[in-house]
C-alpha cells in the first residue's frame, strides 16, 4: 500500500556529502508535486561532527510538520546508526555500510561523551552490544527493521575502476549511494532523480554523468531486493509552479524583487546565506535588460554593517543587513541613531541559541524581547516574524515598504529552522507584489530642509543628493535636525517619533498582523509565532483526528503588537484551555502579550534545546496541557 507522507533521516559526517543527498532528492520530490521539508542539523564544525537531515514528503502536495519516528535512516557513517537507532519506526529500513559493522561505540571520538554514555546506559539495560553488529541486530530481532546493507567499500573499487577517479575522489560519491537506495526503496522515478542530479551538477557534466550512471545501478540493485515498500501515493495537488529553497535563499530572492541596492553584513551562521545568495546575483539582467545592480559589502564588523546601511538608507538606496544574536547585540547602539533619525533601515535577525556564542548552528526564539527593547532610550520600530518560507518571502518585502512608510527601523525576526530549512512553496504572486517608498524624495528644492517638523511625524524625507540641505545627529535635536536640548523641545520631539507608531498601529490591518487558523468554535488555542506555526498546524490535524479541536494564533506582526485583535479572540477562550508554545524558556511571546493586553497565560509548551519543535512530540504535549500540566518542556531530537 502506497504512503501518504514518507519521513526519512540521512547522517554522516559534517563535510561528507551530506548536504548534497537533500539537494538532489528535495528538488526530486517536489518536480513531482510532493510537499517537501527537509531540515539540516549540525554542529559548528566544518569537518567531522555529526549532522544530518531530516526530511518529510507529502502526497497532499504541501509541507507538512517535521515528525517522528521516521521509516527510513540512511547512514553515511556508524555514528548515525548509534545516534538514530532508536528513531526508526518499528518495521523501518535502515540502509547503510555493511563495512562499518565493527564499529564499536566506544570508537566514535566525534560523539559528545554526554550522548555516549547515554547510549551506553540504554544499550545495557536492552542487552545490546555496543557495536554496530549488534545494533543492527537488535533493530532486526527487536524492531523488526529491514536492513539495507551495502558494501561502500566495494562501490568505491567500481568507480575507481570504471571512472578512472582516485580513491580520495570516489569518497565524494558516498551520498549518492544513499540517494540511490532511496530512490530504490521509494519508486522515485528515474526522470526526477535526474532532475535533482542535474540541478545540483549542471556544471559538472562529467561528475553529474557518474552520478546518474551510480544513482540508476544502486536503485535497481535495491528495487530487485526489497521492492518499492516506501512507495509514495501520487501528488493530490502540488503547485503548477513551485519554489524550493532554504529560507535564507527565500529572503534573498525576496529582497531583490522589493528593490533592494545595498546589504552589508558579517559573516555569522545562520545568517551568511542570505548575503551570499544576493552577491551572486548583485547585477541583474533579465531577458538582456540590465535592471540594476546591488552592492553587497563583507565590513570588518557588525557595528560598521549596519552603519554603512545606516548611510546608504539616508541616500535613498533600499538598505539591510542580515545577522544573528552576536551580531545584533553589536548593532544596537546604531539601531538607536537611525530609531532617533527616522532612518529606514531593514534588520534581517537569524534567532540562535545563545547566550553568548551559546549554540551557533541551533534554532531558537529567544530574541523576541531583546529585539523589542534593544539600544538605550525608547523610540519605535517594527517587528515582523514569518512562519514559513512563503510568509518569509513576503514579509522580506514588507519590510522595505514598512520602513520606508513609516520611517524607522524593521527588524525582520526569522529562526535557524527557518533559514537552513528547505521547503517547497507555490510561486509567490509577483504581480501582487507592491514597493511603497513612502514619501521618500529624490529631488528636492535646494537649500535648507526642515527634516523634522513637529507637527507632522510622516515628513517628506529628501535623500541625501536630493538638493535639500538636511541635518542628522546623535543628540536630542530641533525641526531642522539641529541639536536642542531645550525641554519643551524634548518634550515635543519626542512625542512626534512615538506618533509615528501610533499611526502604524491604527493603518496596519490586524488581520495581517495576526491570524488565526481553526475553527470559531475550537475546545483549546495554541498561540505561537515564527516557525511554530509549522508543526502547530500539522499538530491540530492530528488532535482532531483523536477528537480534539483546537485552533492556532498565529502573531506574525511583534511592534505593534495587534492587541486589539488578540483581546477579542483570547477572552473568548478559558485560560486553562489557551497554551502558548514557543522556543525558549520563559515564555517572551507571553509576556508581551500580557504587557499590551492584561492576559494571563497559564499554559506554557517549551522548547529551547535548539532543535526544532516536532509535530509527534507537540501533540503529546498539548495533551499533557489539557490534562492539567501548566507547563510542558519538550526535548526530542538529537
């Protein structure tokens, strides 16, 4: 019987290839209408550590929530076997190197000694040899698993005869023997695998040829010894026309279409991506028309980033950075000149663990209050968080116009899961894509400019170059930009910036700001933001299923906050019956609902091990919620 969704696990070592298997089949999946989310999952290492990717494929056409158990592990390595056993579901397939079989735990120098000894307790008390023969053993006995087991050394000879390539060079072909066992195991057809060959090797046509040639031989040599048993039910209703991307490329693609010129950044992960991805492509030409180009600039740190798009914003140009929680903790005394000088700058914030250098490579949502208050004294900004690749896009472009409407800093607030997640998504409308500039000036009378008029918080605002003689500082200053620290004068300017958020308050539709899923009559709310929306919506599918019907907050706009719009659905619920989930611990999405509304949240599901929040395990624990627990911490994933 054919699947519905199809959730497998690929590992091996950072630098091995890894990366390439969800390249190649993610784009495989999708050319063929399947909703495809895979997530990657590494140490800050470049070469070694473990790391792997976790992929679910959908026959209803849209990515759906990572989950867990998963039927198939592919194993690059005899670390994989150990980290994942216990994460194949029972009667699952395990493929994977019949050389590493000697392999014993005690071996793997790259494991952190916390998850070894763990492991070494829990194969004790089963009776399981800490090998990867007796593993693999009792997931045969135990779990009845089927065991794929392939001999890479003896692949490694054949290429190195029939190609004439080097043994070093023949190593590089691991994930292809990978990427053949599933194709065997899930009937994917031959025209797609090449597909996803082609898209990732197009420039290598020799490379891509002996990946087609190996691909072929190993899905045929599994497909005669186990059948298709992952077989997935065709497509009920994928896009004509789809992108598949990681969100860091989603962002990138977004802010060229909205008109961006100028990004300047740091490297830092998550965030580097995105600023590679906009350099490839900083002149752009379309069917040979040149429609502009883009200056993309690596400063020699945050502080001169932002700075630099501090200057650029001033002349007019569409200006952003892109960093994570080091970086932005650099920025904020910045943030506050252009907050004080109505500057429009867009602030693309990456959320990883922290604090301090905490967890490089790991997910988080731990920055939502930092962001709020960040740099000395108040003025306003906007927050905006997206819950998927496709709100990303949008949101990407949003935050131009935002900035430029109402004249003050964006901070545009994604996640780790979020930026190195590859996900299908239908074409976004790009013809219902509009750049509102606000009242922005490029020409302009010459001679001095009245920049900051007490009377109106929306002033025009001349760009550098424009003609008008414009004044900027770092003080308290007067209408013309001077500095005055004269109270009245304080007093009245400092009225006029927070005014500017009032208006943004009163013309940004609620109903963008937030939204709610689910129906009107739904016994519990999960409310959440960012990336949670993901498995929060594939969680309620299955909570109903077992009769429970819940419904989803999703709060994708944080300054202003819609608090009007979350009053009036949140009295309608019994607070016992309303949980907030998030990605960190004390609950920063609550607390500030609670600051702008009064309410009082009593349920709270956590997450903050830096992987991301699973639908299986999300389920249980809003049941765990409704059954009296106030708060559930989750922690599954290794």
């Amino acid at each position: 019987m054919a699947l519905s969704d199809l959730n497998f696990l690929v590992g091996g070592a950072q630098g091995s290839g890894l990366e390439t298997t969800a390249q190649v089949l993610a784009p495989a999946f999708a050319s063929r209408g399947y909703g495809v989310l895979a997530n990657r999952e590494y140490f800050s290492n470049i070469v070694g550590r473990h790391s792997y990717i976790h992929v679910r494929v959908s026959s209803s056409g849209e990515p759906k929530g990572l989950t867990y158990p998963v039927q198939l592990v592919g194993a690059m390595d005899a670390e994989t076997i150990f980290t994942h056993w216990d994460d194949i579901a029972p009667g699952g397939y395990l493929v994977y190197d019949l050389g590493a079989s000697r392999t014993r735990l005690i071996q793997i120098a790259s494991m952190e000694p916390d998850l070894k000894k763990r492991l070494q307790e829990e194969f004790s008390k089963l009776g399981i040899q800490p090998t990867v023969e007796g593993v693999v053993k009792y997931l045969e006995e135990e779990r009845k698993v089927k065991l794929v087991g392939l001999s890479f050394t003896a692949i490694f000879n054949a290429l190195v005869q029939k190609y004439g390539v080097t043994r070093a060079q023949a190593q590089r072909f691991r994930s292809s023997i990978l990427i053949g066992a599933i194709t065997g195991l899930t009937g994917l057809d031959e025209e797609a695998v090449a597909f996803g060959l082609e898209r990732r090797f197009a420039a290598r046509k020799r490379v891509l040829e002996i990946n087609k040639e190996l691909v072929a031989a190993i899905a045929e040599e599994v497909r005669q010894e186990y059948g298709e048993p992952l077989k997935l039910e065709p497509s009920r209703g994928g896009p004509e026309e789809y992108v598949i991307a990681t969100g860091n490329d989603v962002v990138a693609m977004a802010k060229i279409v909205g008109g961006i010129r100028y990004q300047a950044y740091y490297p830092i992960t998550p965030a580097s991506d995105e600023s590679v991805f906009i350099e490839a492509n900083e002149s752009l030409n379309v069917d040979g028309k040149n429609l502009g180009n883009i200056v993309v600039l690596q400063t020699e740190d945050e502080i001169s980033a932002i700075s630099s798009v501090i200057g650029a914003a001033l002349t007019g140009a569409r200006s952003s950075t892109a960093t994570s929680g080091p970086g932005f903790s650099l920025m904020v005394e910045a943030l506050g000149w252009a907050g004080k000088n109505d500057v429009p700058i867009v602030i693309t914030y990456y959320q990883r663990g922290g604090p301090s250098t905490g967890l490089p490579t790991r997910g988080s949502q731990s920055d939502l209050l930092f962001s709020l208050f960040a740099s000395h004294g108040e003025f306003p900004r906007i927050i905006l968080s997206s819950g998927d690749h496709l709100e990303a896009f949008y949101d990407a472009i949003e935050a131009y116009n935002l900035a430029e409407r109402f004249q003050m800093p964006v901070i545009h607030l994604l996640d780790k899961f979020l930026a190195n997640m590859i996900a299908s998504m239908p074409m976004p409308d790009l013809e219902g894509v509009k750049i509102e500039r606000g009242k922005t000036l490029f020409k302009a009378p010459r001679g001095p400019w009245k920049r900051f008029p007490r009377d109106e918080p929306l002033a025009e605002r001349p760009v550098l170059g424009s003609g008008a003689w414009t004044w900027y500082t770092g003080d308290e200053n007067d209408e013309w930009g001077h500095i005055d620290e004269d109270p009245v004068n304080r007093l009245i300017m400092y009225e006029r910036r927070w005014k500017k958020m009032e208006i943004a308050d009163r013309e940004i539709p609620e109903d963008f700001r937030a939204h709610y899923y689910g129906p009107k009559d739904a016994d519990f709310l999960l409310v959440g933001w960012g990336s949670v929306k993901i498995p929060a919506l594939d969680a309620l599918k299955e909570l109903e299923g077992e009769g429970l019907k819940g419904a989803y907050l999703h709060v994708r706009m944080l300054s202003p906050l819609p608090k009007r719009m979350l009053q009036s659905i949140l009295s309608t619920f019994d607070p016992d019956r309303v949980i907030v989930v998030e990605h960190n611990y004390i609950g920063q999405l609550a607390k500030l609902i609670t600051m702008e509304t009064g309410f009082m949240f009593k349920k709270f599901i956590l997450k903050w091990t830096g992987r991301p929040i699973y639908v299986h395990e999300l389920v249980e624990g809003v049941k765990e919620a409704l059954s009296g627990r106030d708060k559930v911490v989750l922690s599954y994933g290794k």
